[in-house]
C-alpha cells in the first residue's frame, strides 16, 4: 500500500502517518525527518536545506527528490510506504509518478487532512518535537507523560525554529501557493480522499481507516 499525506504544515499528517505506518506495517517516510536528522549530524545535505527550512521554504526539487527516490528504494519499503511532507510541489508529483510508472506501480491513495489557517498557528506554537526519533506532541492536545521529555527515547523537546509564528506565516503562504495544487492532481488520478482533520486525532484517524480499509 503506497500512501500520500496532504495538508498545510501542523494539519496533523505526520501524528496520522505514525498511526497508519504502525497499523498496517509499513515505513512511515517524512523528508522533513530526513532533513532534520542530516542538520543534527551536521552533513552537508542538512547545512543546505536549513537555509531553506529555517526561512519556511521549500528545500529545492532536485535535493529532495533524490533523498525520497533513494529512501523509497530501500528494501522495507518494498511493500509499501506512508509518506509525510512529500511531494510538496507539482514536479516532485511528477517525478514520482513516473518512478513508479517505470516500476509498474502507483499510488493508491493520497489523504488530504483539513485544517483551516486559523487553527494552524496555534497548533504548530504548540507542537514539541523529538530530533531524536521523531516523535510529536502538543502542550495542550497530546502532551507527554513528563512535561518536555519524550515519552519514547526520554530526549528533551523542543519547539521547532521553524515553528515560531513568524515562519509559519511563510510556511502557509508556501503550502498554498506550492503545495495545494496537489489536491487537484491527486483527485484528477481518481485517489483523493479529504478527512476532517480539526477532530480529535483518534477521531481523525478512524476516518482515515474507514478509508484504507
Ligand atoms: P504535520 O506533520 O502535518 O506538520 P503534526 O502531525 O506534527 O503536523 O501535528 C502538528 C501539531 O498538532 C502537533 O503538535 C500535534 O501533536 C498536534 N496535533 C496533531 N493532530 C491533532 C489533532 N487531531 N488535534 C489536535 N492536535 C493535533
Ligand atoms: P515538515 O517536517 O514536513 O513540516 O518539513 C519541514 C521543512 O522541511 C519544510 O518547511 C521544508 O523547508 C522542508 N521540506 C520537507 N519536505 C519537503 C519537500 N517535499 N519539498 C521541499 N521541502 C521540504
């Protein structure tokens, strides 16, 4: 089963994506994580893309399409995959249909988790992220058991630079200009399915089971 989470930034699509990739068993791919564990361990791939990240742009096409081409080549995602963050631009689309076209594959279903502008910046000010394995939460909606220690590594966690409002002003302005388009392409090749992502995440992610069967 190959999957596509769509939605502005805080929608909600990497907490449905764990849920998802944990259920049915497959990788749950986020080139925003991949960007983030190569700027941790201070690789030359990562000084590039935290210039863009930092400012709540897009890192360019060709830099990303070639982390996601790489990753979705691995062996464990042989059988599928759930990705998170990608693509984001009507090209980076493009180029993974024709790598799975090329494979004899496709995407069988791209997810749209809703969520209004107005309810972004608070969630996204709220969001406590771990640079160590990835996990989110949010100081009011899914806090952790201590306050800012991750409930799964006990790293310390931390409000993403890219998460204070100023950036994510920009990283709306970038999802709708960029990234929308997406919901018409996707719907065009027959896979788009919406949820109403302002529910609870449970609630969220009963709807996105209904989808996937
Ligand atoms: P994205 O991957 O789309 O950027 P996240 O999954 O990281 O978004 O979620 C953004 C923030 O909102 C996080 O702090 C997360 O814990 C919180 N969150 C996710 N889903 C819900 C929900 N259904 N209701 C309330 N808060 C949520
Ligand atoms: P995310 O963790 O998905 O919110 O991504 C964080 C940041 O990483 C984004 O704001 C972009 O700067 C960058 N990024 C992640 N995925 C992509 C992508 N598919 N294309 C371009 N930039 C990306």
């Amino acid at each position: 089963m190959k999957i596509i989470m769509l939605g502005a930034p805080g929608a909600g699509k990497g907490t449905q994506a764990k849920m998802i990739a944990e259920k049915y068993g497959i990788p749950h791919v986020s080139t925003g994580d991949i960007f983030r564990a190569n700027i941790k361990n201070g690789t030359e791939l990562g000084m590039e893309a935290k210039k863009y990240m930092d400012q709540g742009l897009l890192v360019p096409d060709e830099l990303t399409v070639k982390i996601l081409l790489d990753r979705v080549a691995q062996a464990d995602c042989a059988e599928g995959y759930v990705l998170d963050g990608f693509p984001r631009t009507i090209p980076q689309a493009e180029v993974l249909d024709e790598a799975l076209n090329r494979l004899g594959e496709k995407i069988d279903c791209a997810i749209n988790v809703d969520v209004p502008d107005e309810n972004i910046v608070k969630r996204m000010s709220g969001r406590r992220a771990c640079l160590k394995c990835g996990a989110t939460y949010h100081i009011e909606h899914i806090p952790p058991k201590r306050e800012g220690i991750c409930d799964s590594c006990e790293s310390e966690l931390v409000l993403r630079d890219d998460d204070k409002p100023e950036t994510v002003q920009n990283r709306l302005k970038v999802y709708h200009d960029q990234t929308q388009p997406l919901i018409e392409f996707y719907t065009g090749k027959g896979v788009l399915k919406t949820v109403d992502g302002t529910a609870d995440m449970q609630d969220v992610f009963a709807a996105i089971t209904a989808i996937l069967g």
